[in-house]
C-alpha cells in the first residue's frame, strides 16, 4: 500500500489510517461505528491532529487485520 499523505505536524504519528478505511470501502462515519468513537475523532486521526490512544490504536490494526506499524509510523529516533 502507498501511503497517500505526509505527516508535517512535529510530534505526531504519520498514518495510513485514511487509505485503509477507503480500501474498505468505509465512511469515516461507519469506522467510527465499528471502532466505538466518533466521526470527528477519525478525521482528526486522519487528519493527523490527534494521535489515537494505544488501545484505539490496536483496535484500529485489529479492524483493519494489521500490524500497527502499518498503520502508524513514527520517524523518532533516539539520540546517540
């Protein structure tokens, strides 16, 4: 998968949630049924506004059938 977007917000994750969902077919309405939130809280995932609590994030990987490192990717590296 290619992911579409690049994360330009220092601090937060770059993610893949958006071409997931639309891989699926779904609204953001309908994962955030599915994941029990709300439809603003997807699009501030996707939105990268809003890095989604742990256990959001693994339900997330687990809807989608995913390891979270590809759903999520974090450029931190630590210092030598």
């Amino acid at each position: 998968m290619t992911v579409k977007h690049v994360c330009h917000t220092p601090g937060l994750m770059e993610n893949r949630v958006r071409d997931w969902r639309e891989q699926a077919g779904w609204s953001q309405g309908e994962l955030a049924r599915r994941l029990g939130v709300s439809r603003q809280t997807i699009n501030a995932v996707e939105t990268d506004k809003y890095d989604p609590s742990l256990p959001l994030a693994l339900r997330m990987a687990k809807l989608f059938a995913v390891p979270v490192d590809q759903l999520f990717l974090d450029s931190w590296e630590p210092e030598a």
